[in-house]
C-alpha cells in the first residue's frame, strides 16, 4: 500500500511552495517597514518550556502537543542548575514561547535597550482533530516585540498586521478585528474569581472539561467549543467591567491609536484567546467561513509576565502570529487567485540531436548570468519541446538549429508577441536579460 502524509498534514506541492515563498516574502517586507528583524528557532523544545509559557491548563498544552522523551541525554538548564538525563521535547504549538525564550537565554533586550522586534515563520504542531483549516502541522508567520509595554507598540502591531493582509490583496470588510483588555496581576484575580462563582452557579449547563476549569482555569471557559458552555458564557461577568485603572488607560490608548489610524474594530469583552500568557490587550482577527472555531487567522496580545515564566528579568511583550493555512483559504473563498508561478523565463530547445550538446552549453551560460532557464532532458521533437516550453510558461525560446549554430548565432521566440529574432550566441545572456527585464 502506498503511504500517505499522517493525517492533519499537507504538501505544499510546487505552485503552493513558491507560494508560501512570496507570503513570507511580503510579511517580510512589509514588517521590515516597522522595523521588524528575522529569528529562527527550534522546532523542538523542552516540554517544560510552554508548560510553564503557556500554561498547563491550556488545551494546547494540556491536550495537543507532540511530546516525546529524549533518547539522548540532554543537558537542561533549568533555574540556573543543569540537570543531566532523559527529557521531554515537544515540537513548539506556537512561536511566542521559543521566541521569549531566545530573548531571555541571549540576552536580546538588556537594560536599557531599545526593544526588539522579532518576526519569524514556519511550521507549528497542536494534536488537534484534523478539519479544513485545523490541522496537526500548519504554518505561522509571527511577530514579538519584546521591551516595551506601551500602547503604541500594541496599536502599531495591530496596524501593521491589517497592512499585511492588505499587502495579500484581503479586502477589508472581508475580515473583522477583535479587541479586548485581559487585565493585569492586580485586576485579573478579582474578575477570576467573579466567573468562577459565575460558572459555579451554572455548573449543570456545563459540559466536563469547563467543570474542570471552575478550578483550574475559569477563564478558558471562553473559548469551550460546547455551544452550552458558549451559552453560559456569554452572559459571565465582563473583564472590561473589572479592569484596574492602569489597565483601562492602557486600554483605552491602544483602541484611540487604533480610532487615529482609521481601523474599525469590535470590542469583544469574551475574547480570551486560548493561551495563558495573556495581559492587557488580545485581538484576533476572523473571517466568515461558518465554522466558529476555524474562523481566526490570526491573533496576538500583549504578555508581560512571559519573560519572568521562563526564567528572565520582567520584560513586557506583544505579538501575533497568523496561519498561513486557514489565510490562504480566506484568500481564496474573496476570488483571490492562486497565481500560477513560472518556473523559468527561458526554454532553449535544439533543432537535432547535433545541437544539443550545444543546448545544453548555451542553457548553462545563461544560467551562470543568472537567467532562469531549462532545456529537454527527454530527446523530444522540436514540436514535442516547444509544448513543453509553453507548459513551463516561458517567456522565450532560443531555438538552436545547424544554420544559426553555422552563423555563430541563435533564433530567439517570443512566445507572447510570436516573434522570431537571430541573436548572436556571444552575447545571448546579455541579450535575454534585457528581453527578460523589459
Ligand atoms: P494562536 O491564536 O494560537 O496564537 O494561533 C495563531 C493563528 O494560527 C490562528 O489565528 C490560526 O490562524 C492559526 N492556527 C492555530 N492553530 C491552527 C491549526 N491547528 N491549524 C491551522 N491553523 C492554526 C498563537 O499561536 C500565539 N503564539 C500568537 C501570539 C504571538 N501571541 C503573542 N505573540
């Protein structure tokens, strides 16, 4: 039997590959215009890590990650000792957590320093039950901002994460923008304990797991996918009712820097987001597609006790990250096309079998002046190799025939404009260039 790829995964074939390449490319491009540096870290980390980052109660770590013990014996730093012995990996469920982590080991914002902004992409892993757009390994481009918990820093992410779907030709009233406080230390306590006496009273509309979650974590509650449990919760107790001063000016800044820019949003006082990490400001960004669990693709908020959880000095945070995955769907569902990538500009095709040692001279020279360029690896007809130049999508075809070989020359087609014209070989790559750059 042939195998397939584990369910919950997914090939990115060629066309969706290069894709990816230009998603990244334009996240790149357009976080780099607010300064935004790259960071690549480990897809495995110590399992403790997003226990302690995360939190235990979370569903991603309490039920979806890929953990394994080591077979080789690690050395763990943990609180400043290092212990020696078999440890538990996991492959990461969300950057945020190696990205602070980095920080915190490398020492990335010193005092005094001004803040770093980190972006980063690549795969993440949740167990989760496979569905469209929820998969066992999917992609994220993120963003941390790690040294600065002023409002601006929020706001500016916020912005600059709408320019990027903007950037992806994502129309506007396509998407809605979430927003809401999660307090802090001083004020969160206080309202937790208001949704616990909450719940607690509606305890028997509650499924088994938000049962649990009256002791271990009340606030998650928010996110159970049991339309019951939505029910209950939707009239709980409102954070922004129970928010301290400093949380509620921070608060109102961000949603003024926001009102300043011009961006519409919708505050949503039941918006939690399903990792522990969170203070102050969360937003999630959602689509349409019916399915309320798989309408996000993206979201990020503000942690300013991450850096402490894992071990560093206080060091305020903001992020987000969106996923590649369920965005590309959400681009396709508005008529985004899926643009069709050509692979070369530039076919040489030879007349007989005398020319093709000099094809494949001639393919190289262009390629070493750095023109994408193939030929016939399959001894076709000349009519068999220009079908495969036009399957390619290429631009031009350099037709080698004994007579233009003769002339030191080659003829050289446009296959849009249908034209034929002898170029000399000696100054072909030059000439292809040009043709290529026009
Ligand atoms: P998150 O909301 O868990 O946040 O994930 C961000 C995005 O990843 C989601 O909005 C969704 O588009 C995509 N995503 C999540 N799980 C799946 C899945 N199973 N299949 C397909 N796509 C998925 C975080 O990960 C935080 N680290 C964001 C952040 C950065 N907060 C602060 N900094």
């Amino acid at each position: 039997m042939a195998i397939h790829a584990p369910e919950g995964t997914r090939d990115l074939l060629p066309d969706e590959a290069l894709f990816w390449e230009r998603f990244k490319r334009t996240a790149a491009e357009v976080f780099g215009r607010y300064g935004y540096v790259p960071i690549d870290t480990p897809i495995i980390e110590l399992t403790e890590l997003f226990v302690r980052g995360i939190g235990e109660a979370t569903d991603v770590v309490g039920k979806e990650m890929f953990t394994a013990i080591s077979g080789a014996n690690l050395a763990m730093l943990l609180d400043g000792g290092t212990i020696k012995g078999k440890s538990r990996l996991s492959l990461r469920p969300e950057g945020t957590a190696g990205v602070v982590r980095a920080v915190v080991q490398h020492d990335l914002v010193p005092q005094g320093a001004p803040p770093a902004k980190l972006m980063y992409a690549g795969p993440m892993f949740r167990a989760e039950r496979p569905q469209r757009g929820r998969q066992r390994q999917f992609n994220q481009v993120g963003i941390e901002c790690l040294g600065a918990d002023d409002p601006t820093v929020d706001a500016e992410a916020i912005i600059m994460l709408m320019r990027f779907y903007d950037a992806m030709g994502m129309p506007a009233d396509a998407m809605r923008l979430l927003v809401n406080s999660m307090g802090c230390e001083t004020c969160r306590p206080a309202y937790r304990d208001a949704v616990r006496a909450y719940m607690e009273q509606h305890a028997d509309a509650l499924c088994d797991d938000c049962h649990r979650r009256i002791d271990t974590n009340p606030l998650r509650a928010f996110d159970c996918k049991n339309e019951g449990c939505a029910a209950v919760m939707a009239d709980a107790p409102k954070i922004t009712d129970h928010l301290c001063e400093d949380c509620q000016a921070h608060y109102q800044q961000v949603k003024a820097l926001l009102d300043g820019a011009g961006l519409s949003y919708i505050e949503d006082p039941a918006l939690v987001r399903g990792l522990d990490y969170y203070t102050r400001t969360v937003f999630e960004v959602q689509v349409d597609n019916g399915k309320r669990s798989q309408s996000a693709i993206g979201g990020g908020g503000r942690y300013d006790k991450l850096a402490e959880e894992v071990g560093g000095r206080p060091t305020p945070g903001f992020g987000f990250a969106l996923g590649y995955e369920r965005t590309m769907l959400a681009l396709q569902e508005v008529g985004v096309a899926f643009p069709q990538v050509c692979r070369c500009d530039v076919f040489v095709a030879c007349v007989d079998e005398a020319a093709r040692d000099r094809a494949f001279a001639v393919v190289q020279s262009l390629r070493d002046a750095g023109v994408r360029s193939d030929m016939d690896h399959q001894q076709r007809s000349l009519k068999s190799q220009f079908k495969l130049a036009d399957k390619l999508g290429v631009r031009f075809v350099v037709v080698l025939g004994p007579d233009e070989l003769a002339a030191g020359k080659a003829l050289v087609r446009d296959m849009g404009a249908h034209t034929e014209t002898p170029v000399r070989l000696d100054g072909l790559a030059c000439e292809m260039q040009a043709l290529i750059s026009r």
